[in-house]
C-alpha cells in the first residue's frame, strides 16, 4: 500500500446558508481544496453526507457534485455513516489512492440541515440511532446521550458542572476561527445557567447544526514535496470500528469500544501512541461524548476524562489541545461534512495555519468522527512527513 498525502484543502464557514444550496457549499468547498492543491481534475470523487435525502430531497451526491464542479466523467460516489460519514469518505478515498487504483481523489464533507424545521432535523438525526428499539420508543438523538450522561455521572461521581470546561474550552477557540459558526467565549456562569436540552444535556452541552462544507484532495505522498513554509502533511494512520448501534445492547454502555478499536488500529497502523499526538480533533457533539473519547483512545482512565478539561490540559497550550478551531462544539456540526472538518482542521494546524490557536511545534494530530452515539468510529492520524 502506497503512502499518501493531503494536497490541498478547502472549507466553507458553517452557517444558516439560505442563500446556497447543498450542491453550491460542496462545489465551494471542493473548488477551494483543487485551487490549494494546485489542480484542475481528479480521478476520483468521495463525498460523505447523511441527510441529503430527507433534508434536500437529494440523493446521487457523487454525480451531482462532479457535474456542478465540472469534472463530468470522473467516478463519483456518496458515502454514508451517520454522523461519521465526513470520514468515512476520507477513508475510503485514502484506501483507493493507497491500493493505486485512483491517483488523485477529492472528498468533500456537506450537508445542508437548516431549510427544514427544527423538529424535522431532530427526527433525521434520529435516524442515526436504532429505529425499533431506541426512536420507535419515543427516545430522541440527544435523549440518549443524556441518558449516558446522567448514569456516567452517577458511575463516577461527577456533577453536571464538571464538564463546562469541554464548552468553555471550545468556544474559547471558536472565537479565532473565522469558519466556525459560535464564534463568541461563553463561561461557567453562562454555562450553569443556559437551558436545558434533555436532562443533564443543555445548551452548552450540544453542539449546534448548520449548513457546511470541507474539502481534502488527496494524492500519493511521493508526488509531494513539503518546504519550511508549507509541510508535508501525509496520512499515518486510518481506523475503522463498530458496536451496536442501540447503546442498550452494548457490553460497556460508558465506554466507546468501537473508538478504542479505530484508534488501536490507526495507532499501530502509524507507529505512533497517545503520547505523540500533538492535538486531537474529538467528536463533542454533546460534551459527555468528550469525556468518553479522551478516555476511550487512551488519554484518560475510564470515568476521569473530564479532569483532563478541568486541568486546562485541553487548551491549545496544553498538553493535549483539542477542538482547536471550536470542535462540533462551537465551530457547529453539519453532520456529514463534520469529519472532514476535522480533517482539514489537523491539516492547517500541521501546516501551522491557526494562529492564536496554533499548537506551538504541531507533528502529529489525530481527528476521530462518531456516527450515531457510538456505533461508527473512525479515527485518522496525520502527520507532518
């Protein structure tokens, strides 16, 4: 398998784009990554998204993206994983690309979730969960991930309180990302007292949705050559994993078995350990799926993973600085482009792009992206190189 590397980037700021359509903020997003990579054409097209069908009535993602970007003849695809379906695109494009079968690949997260309801965006996001066991009984998305939330505090002996740090953290470095689509700090007064979701879920608990796009072209690493002013950024490692996708049938129900794998998996893929990741670009779509993933990919014990948050040890100063451009968080999560924000988000601070956020002497960064609360992981590991 050959090694490869990111090319060339692209990103469209996360927000209420009424004025755009789905195929528009793709086709931004995408032409970007083919200007930065200095590229015209590609083989090959990935795009990742979850919701197209039943927010925009719009299937066929591949095709229409390759013909509004003009590159009609190229092989075009979608992806779908739930949430995680911005990486599992990637994923598939690295191992394409890898295997030699297609040189160049271009993927692009995007999803288009604001020109419905808010009640009907909470029933597709559902749709990431066991629909006879979990939605059919009455149970929303973010219900679950309440429910997880009050037994782990229970388990561990947490107060709700405890996990402000995650928000505080993270929209602390929205405020520097022009893209992000909450760029403003928020504090642990503000935190306590902002309204309640689901029980203990609130506000400042949930990332928020948007419309958006991020694009990656990616080629073999041979075809790269990296200067002081623009390094190398190359793919070091890539794993996938799954549970159950109801959390009840789960073995470990607080504890994310399927991101350990992925991340064991990618880990050894890279040669490269928890100890080496300069950043870690987590899923926080609620703040206790924070906790679970520090603890899951081996930065903490499992039940300590918000004492990392209340350390500080998640600043961009710190010794393991994460969300560095606001996370789903505050930067906001359109759902299936949301891995390849990440992405992008490792690549520019690997290049050294961040600025007040940058992570002094960055080599190696990991992005994990979660589908559903769980089911789907896959974690990516980049490095300069």
């Amino acid at each position: 398998m050959r090694q490869v590397a990111i090319l060339g980037i692209g990103q469209t700021k996360v927000d209420e784009h009424w004025d755009y359509s789905l195929r528009e903020l793709a086709g931004f997003a995408a032409l970007d990554a083919l200007q930065d990579a200095g590229l015209e054409r590609v083989d090959s097209i990935f795009v990742g998204n979850m919701l197209s069908g039943i927010v925009s009535g719009q299937h066929h993602l591949g095709t229409l993206v390759a013909d509004w970007i003009g590159l009609r003849g190229a092989e075009a695809v979608k992806i779908e994983a739930a949430c995680g379906s911005g990486a599992a695109a990637f994923r598939a494009a690295l191992m394409a690309v890898a295997s030699g079968e297609t040189e160049t690949a271009l993927v692009v997260g995007a999803e288009k979730m604001t020109d419905k309801a808010g009640h009907d965006v909470t029933s597709a996001l559902a749709t990431a969960a066991d629909a006879d066991y979990e939605v059919e009984q009455g149970v929303s998305f973010v219900g679950l991930n309440a429910l997880v939330m009050r037994r782990y505090m229970h388990e561990y002996g947490w107060q709700h309180a405890d996990f402000a740090a995650f928000s505080i953290n993270a929209h602390a470095n929205a405020v520097h990302n022009p893209n992000a689509r909450l760029q403003f700090a928020v504090s642990a007064k503000e935190y306590s007292k902002a309204g309640m979701v689901a029980s203990p879920i609130n506000l400042l608990d949930a990332s928020p949705i948007g419309d958006g796009a991020a694009a990656a072209v990616i080629v073999p690493a041979e075809r790269v050559t990296g200067t002081s002013l623009r390094p190398r950024v190359v793919v070091a490692g890539s794993g996938a994993a799954t549970d159950t996708i109801a959390i009840h049938s789960r073995r470990r129900p607080l504890f994310l078995d399927a991101a350990q794998a992925s991340a064991k998996r990618a880990y050894a893929q890279s040669g490269l350990g928890p100890a080496d990741m300069d950043l870690f670009e987590l899923h926080d779509a609620f703040s206790i799926m924070s906790a679970l993933s520090l603890e899951a990919c081996g930065f903490a014990e499992p039940g300590q993973g918000p004492r990392l948050a209340l350390d500080n040890a998640i600043s961009p100063k710190g010794p393991l600085p994460i969300c560095t451009r606001g996370g789903l968080k505050a930067r906001g999560h359109p759902v299936g482009a949301t891995g390849m924000y990440q992405i992008v988000e490792v690549v520019q601070q690997l290049r050294g792009e961040c600025g007040p956020t940058q992570v002094e002497a960055a080599k190696a960064g990991m992005a994990q992206n979660i589908g559903g609360s769980g089911a789907t992981v896959i974690t990516h590991i980049l490095k300069k190189g």
